[in-house]
C-alpha cells in the first residue's frame, strides 16, 4: 500500500511511505529539514506501523501544535 499524505502546519510539502503488512518499506519526504527526515525515515525502515505511530504521535517543533514526525505518524494511521 502506497500511502500520499500532504501535511498541515509543518515544512515538508508531502510524504510517500510504502506499507506492506503492518511494516513501513519506505518513507519519501518532500521538503522540511532533509537530515533529519533522512534519518528519520531511515530509522523508520522495517518498523512496525502501530510502533511508529506510538513513537512518533504528539510530538511537537517549538511552539507548533505538530511536527513533522506528528504528521507522518498521522499518515500511516490511514494504514491501520
């Protein structure tokens, strides 16, 4: 499964994050601060859906409501 999600309230623009059975294949962000999406996404890869989410969920950059790892965890929430 090939989940497109845009987004809100963060710099990256857009996430691709391949899924197959309950574990995340790949992560592709577009924008937002490229190391540390790199290694993010790298460290995303082989994890389980429902314990990236766990991880991820409720974090915050600085005074905004969301970050970038909030958001991705909010995408593959549509994989559940």
């Amino acid at each position: 499964m090939m989940i497109r999600y845009t987004p809100r309230g963060v710099c990256s623009r857009a996430f691709q994050i391949q899924v197959e059975d309950g574990v995340i294949q790949q992560v592709q962000v577009e924008g937002g601060c490229d190391g540390n999406l790199k290694g993010l996404s790298s460290l995303l890869k082989g994890m389980k859906v429902e314990e990236a989410i766990g991880r991820m969920e409720g974090i915050r950059c600085g005074r905004k409501a969301t970050s970038c790892p909030d958001q991705l965890a909010q995408a593959l929430k549509t994989a559940l």
